[in-house]
C-alpha cells in the first residue's frame, strides 16, 4: 500500500525499503535494494537520510518500500495528492510503468479524473460512501 | 470503637465550645457587614456548617485509622487507589474503559512495593504507619501512570500516518509502536529518577524533616527517606509500564487496526472569545 504522504521511518532510505521484509524475518540484499531503488529512479540513494528527501523522492523510496514486499496488488491511496505538479506525473508515470511490467492488479484511489483516464482500465465512482458507477474507464467517465 | 468514642468524648465537648466560640466570632462578622449593606448572612451559615461538619467527619475517620485495624487501612488504600485511577483516567479519554486500566497499573505498582516494604519490614503493618507510607507510593504510581497514559497517547496520534505505514507493510502492532512504548516509560519514570538524583542536595522530603522534628537519627531518617524515594522510583516504574501495555493492547482493533486517535473536538463546547 501506498499512502497519500510518504512517511518514511527515521534512518536511511535502504533501512525503509527493507522495512517490510524485516518484518517478516527476511533480509534485503544489497543487489536487491539496489535495484528497488533504480527502479523508482533513486539509483545510489541508499545511505542518504529520509527525511532529507524532497516529496517526490520520498514517495518513490515509500513506493520502493512496497515493491520490497513483493505485493500481488498494489493500493495507491491518492499517491500523488501532496506533490507538485512534476513530481505527481513523474510518480504517476512510475506506478504505470510497474503496473505494466509487472502485470501486477493495481487499485488506486483519486480525486483527479484526467489521472484517473491515465491510469486505470476500470474506474468506480463513489459518492457520499455509496456507489454510483462502475465500468470502464472511458465508459464511466465519459461525460467529464 | 466504644473506646475510641470515650477517649474522644472530652476533647469532643471542648472542642465543640471553641467551635461555637468561633461561629459566634464570625456571626459577629456577619451582623457588621449587614451595617453596611454586605448581605451574606445565608452563604456564611451554610459554609459553617458545611465546614463543621466535613471537618468532624474528617476527623472521624483519622481517629478510626489511629486505632483501626489492618483491614481498615487495606480499605482506605483501597479507595485511595480508585481516587487515583478515576484522576489519572482523565488522561486518556479515548481508550476503551481508562479507569480499569489506570487502576490496574496503580494497583500493581503500589501493591508490589508496599509488599515488598512489608515484608522487608521498613514498615510495620500498623495502620498509622502503613497508611501515611501507602498513600505517598500510590500518588506517585497515580502521576507515572497519568504520565505514561498523556505521553503514549500525544505520541500515537500525532504519528498515526507512521504507525498505519508500518501496519500495511505489514509490521507487528507492538513493532510499530514500540519507539512510543519506551518514550512513555521513560517520561513516567523521568521526575522520579531527578527526584532521586537529587536527593539531599535540592531538597529533604517532607518524610525524613518528620522524622528530624520527632527526634529520630539524622542518619536512619536519611536513609530511610532513601528507602521511601527508592520504592516511589520503583511503584513508579511498574505503574507506568503496566499502563503503557495495556494502553497499547487497547490502540488496536483485533484485525489490527490503529483504533486510538485524537479526541474528536466537542462540537456542543461555548467557542472561547
């Protein structure tokens, strides 16, 4: 899962990507964390400090974090809200580029209907808690 | 009992005239502050007998522990460890039953070190003994587990999005919150180890000044003191770990969801000016 802001543990950006599979009492090789990190584009980010890394950056290392976990399905819960503009459609571009890779289900959750036509196959309209629409993409929001 | 009335039946009679003389002293007040059109002639009466009666009531109870026995001031420490719960409670309205778990921890940290006081013998059972020693142990295990509870709860919601990060990458609850178990530990510990630093040097408790006023060694007054500090540290400790622990056993659904957040604001509060 991908939230919203990218909050990231105190240490550095190596430590936070193998968060998960410590948890499970696995560890990430040096190679392995290497190529999460190229993957989101941080190549040699490493040993930098996570709290020194600007927004985009941060929710690539926090979209890394997630990868570790060798997810089957990816929850995006507004990945680019809290972005600038240039940041939110690099990690847009990113998420689309794994999802495609890795034929990997991928739920999203958004307020930004132009990013919704980008992303996703399959959109869901929710209204005031209650389902309103359900189709694809280009069907459901077609009127916008 | 039919003693302890006897014994108080002289004093009771003269102290009952001194009383009267002072009412009457203060209705005195009362009828000049009429001259002056200062009408506080019902709120004087009511607080008069209000005083009287809390203060004989008070009394009472004190001339009970005196000669009472050990059930007695089992009770009275009993009820001073609920007080404590419902006051330290106050801290954390958002967890589920705050009072229970505040008089468990009060209750472990006081109940372990006033027997272990006991059974070093540093106390006797005796009740005037027993009581004054108890009550200062269960205060201090009241104001470490208020502490514990006030930090542990500022700590888990002002870091909710970390916390909720962890549990989805799939973290234990206690991992995620293991950083906050500890800094709530350490801030309830925290002014009872600079009590004890400073012990001496900055101040002489109020235990080891009595003992001083009423005559005993400087030397045992001294360490006895040490002994009390040592044990306030210890109750102390055991308080606000077991609050710690329950509280975090409480922060978390079942399915292992944050279920502790901020107090919602009341929205049927007056809006301060």
């Amino acid at each position: 899962m991908v939230m919203q802001t990218a909050y990231l543990f105190p240490g550095t950006v190596a430590e936070n990507v193998a968060y998960g599979p410590r948890q499970r009492g696995q560890r990430l090789l040096a190679e392995q964390t290497e190529a999460l990190l190229q993957r989101v584009g941080l190549s040699g980010y490493q040993e930098r400090n996570a709290n020194n890394l600007s927004g985009g950056e941060a929710q690539r290392v926090s979209i890394a974090r997630t990868l570790a976990n060798a997810p089957e399905i990816l929850l995006l819960d507004e990945p680019t809200s809290a972005l600038d503009e240039d940041s939110a459609r690099g990690v847009e571009d990113l998420v689309l580029e794994i999802i495609r890779e890795r034929r990997m289900t991928c739920v999203i959750v958004t307020h930004n209907n132009a990013q919704a036509r980008r992303i996703a196959h399959r959109t869901m309209i929710i209204q005031d808690g209650k389902l309103v629409a359900i189709g694809p993409t280009n069907e459901v929001l077609r009127d916008d | 009992m039919i003693e302890l009335l006897v014994s108080l039946d002289r004093n009771v009679a003269v102290g009952m005239a001194q009383a009267a003389a002072a009412i009457a002293l203060c209705l005195g007040v009362v009828l000049l502050c009429r001259r002056f059109a200062v009408h506080v002639e019902r709120e004087t009466a009511v607080s008069l007998a209000r005083g009287l009666v809390q203060m004989v009531a008070v009394g009472l109870v004190l001339a009970l522990l005196l000669h009472g026995s050990l059930l007695i001031g089992a009770l009275v420490l009993l009820t001073m460890t609920f007080a404590a719960a419902v006051t330290a409670s106050r801290r954390a309205p958002e967890i589920k039953n705050p009072l229970v778990l505040s008089f468990y921890a009060i209750a472990a940290g006081s109940s372990v070190v006033i027997a272990v006081l006991l059974a070093t013998q540093t106390v006797t059972s005796e009740i005037v003994v027993l009581v004054p020693v108890g009550s200062m142990i269960i205060a201090n295990a009241m104001n470490a587990c208020a502490q514990a509870m006030e930090r542990f709860r500022a700590d888990i919601t002002s870091h909710v999005g970390l916390i909720e990060t962890g549990l989805a990458l799939g973290a234990d609850p206690a991992a995620t919150v293991a950083p906050y178990v500890q800094s709530a530990v350490y801030a309830s510990l925290l002014p009872r180890l600079d009590m004890l630093k400073s012990l001496g040097f900055v101040w002489i408790p109020g235990v080891m000044a009595g003992m001083l006023v009423s005559g005993a060694s400087p030397v045992y007054a001294g360490i006895f003191q040490f002994i009390v500090v040592a044990m306030i540290l210890a109750a102390s400790g055991i308080a606000g770990l077991v609050a710690t622990l329950l509280m975090r056993a409480r922060a978390f659904s079942s399915a292992a969801q944050l279920t502790l957040r901020a107090a919602e604001p009341d929205k049927f509060a007056t809006p301060q000016p």
